[in-house]
C-alpha cells in the first residue's frame, strides 16, 4: 500500500476505519453522504481504486460511477441536480482521492431542503 493511500481519508472510509452515511456499496464503488452537505442528499460517489484524479482511474473502476449516481438522484425525488468532479487543488478538489458529488437541487424537491 502507497503511503498516499495509508493517508487517504476515503480509503479510511472504505477500509471502515472511519464512519460514513452509507448509501450503495460493491466491490468497486462506495457512495455516501457528504459530512459537510450543500443541500440535502448530497452524495460523494467514488471508486474504492485509490487515484486522485479521474485519469489515474482505470475505466473499469468507473464503469459504476454514473448507474449508481443516478439512482441516488432518482431516490431524493430531485428535479434538478448537479454532478460534480474537480480534479487538483486549483479546481477547488480537497480530498486527493477520486469522487462525484451529487448535489440535488433542494428548491425542486417537495418538502425537502
Ligand atoms: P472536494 O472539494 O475535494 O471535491 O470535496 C470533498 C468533499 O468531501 C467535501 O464536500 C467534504 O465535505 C467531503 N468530506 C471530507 N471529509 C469527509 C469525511 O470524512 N466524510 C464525509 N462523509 N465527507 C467528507
Ligand atoms: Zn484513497
């Protein structure tokens, strides 16, 4: 294991050394809440293959990333959502490890926000 990884807050996550909201889970993918949400449901997806951008990330460990997005999107009911990938610090990316965010749009969910 790089050390990179060792340090690697979503690996933690992964691994289960830290807890997380868990939504979906499978061999390749995790998906969770976000700890610091911008509306209700937002979600982090993200392969559990440890890269900290999209082009570390062999094709296979993506293939999940978007079915399972929009399933979440399907199960908060939202109208209008956003799905979010920054990749390097100067795009505003935090965690150096591969993730979508899923951001619905709460002034289109009913009852929701
Ligand atoms: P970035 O700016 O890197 O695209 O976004 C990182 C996201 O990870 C942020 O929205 C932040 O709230 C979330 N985050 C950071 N640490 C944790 C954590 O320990 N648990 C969870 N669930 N989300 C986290
Ligand atoms: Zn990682």
């Amino acid at each position: 294991m790089s050390s990179k990884m060792a340090s690697c807050i979503f690996c933690k996550i992964i691994k289960g050394e830290i807890p997380c909201f868990k939504l979906f889970e499978s061999e390749k993918t995790l998906a969770f809440l976000d700890v610091n949400p911008l509306s209700r449901g937002h979600a982090l997806v993200i392969p559990k293959f440890h890269g900290e951008k999209l082009a570390d990330i062999p094709d296979e460990d993506l293939s999940e990333i978007l079915p399972v997005a929009k399933k979440l999107i399907k199960a908060t009911g939202a109208v209008e959502y956003n799905i979010l990938q920054n990749n390097g610090t100067g795009a505003h990316q935090v965690v150096p490890h591969v993730h979508f965010h899923m951001i619905p749009k709460p002034n289109q969910q009913e009852g929701l926000g």
